[in-house]
C-alpha cells in the first residue's frame, strides 16, 4: 500500500462536499421560485426559513455540518501522508469514515430521520477518534 493512498477518501469527503452543495441549489432555487418572495427577503437563513418548507433546509444544514468534523479529517490524513504513517488501517478507516459521511448526508438531505443521522454521525466520529488515537500512538512510537 503506497502512502498516497490516504489522499483518495479526503477526495472522496470533497466530492460529497460538492455533491451536497449542487443538490442544495437543485433543492432551494425551484422552492424560492415557488414561494415567490424576492430575492432579498433571504438576507439570512432565519428570513428564508419563513418563506420556505423546513425540508429545503436540510441540505443547507448537511453542508456546514460537512464543514466541521470533516475539517479534522482533512488535517489528519495530510498529516498522515506529509508523515508517511498512512498504513492499510488508516486508509480503510478512512474510507469508513466516507461512506458513514455519505450515509449521514443522504439521511440528513432526505428523509432526516435524527437516530439514524446521529447513528451515522456517531459512527463516523468513533472512526475519526480511532484513526487520531492511532495517529498519536504511532508518533509516540508505540
């Protein structure tokens, strides 16, 4: 396994990013055309959330949320590769910690039922924990 290995699923978080954000517009635009209201009564979230049916908002809320652990993530396997301490377990690790992501973000954008994206969520930390806890075990040189 090649160290570069580890820069695949920070792709794989960016993608996801991505694809959130376009279905957010997919989702917001044609509601705001709907409700009618023009353009700066939605100076801030609070104002468009009056005009706007609450599940519009669930991609909006997915988005900032892929903007926090996530950050850590990112960090992490940077810091794994620039250390070249990526093994087999981080990268596998980090791949789960992608596909609980993306199970997050499809609950959260969709359906939002909260014990499951907190299931996902939950998960997906447990797995940031593990792969960080290994991170420092390893620079500790156990």
């Amino acid at each position: 396994m090649s160290n570069e290995q580890i820069l695949l699923p920070m792709l794989g978080m960016m993608v996801l990013t991505a694809v959130v954000w376009f279905f957010l517009y997919a989702r917001r635009i044609p509601a705001m055309r709907r409700a009618g209201k023009p353009t700066q009564a939605y100076t801030t979230p609070d104002k468009g959330a009056a005009f706007l049916p609450e599940e519009v908002s669930y991609p909006a809320n997915n988005l900032r949320n892929l903007f926090e652990l996530p950050v850590l993530f990112y960090a992490l396997c940077l810091y794994l590769y620039v250390t070249a301490s990526a093994d087999g377990v981080q990268v596998a690790a980090a791949w789960a910690f992608v596909g609980l992501r993306t199970a997050h973000s499809i609950i959260h954008c969709t359906v939002n039922i909260v014990i499951l994206r907190f299931l996902s969520y939950f998960a997906a930390a447990l797995v940031l924990w593990f792969m960080l806890g290994r991170a420092l075990l390893s620079a500790a040189g156990f």
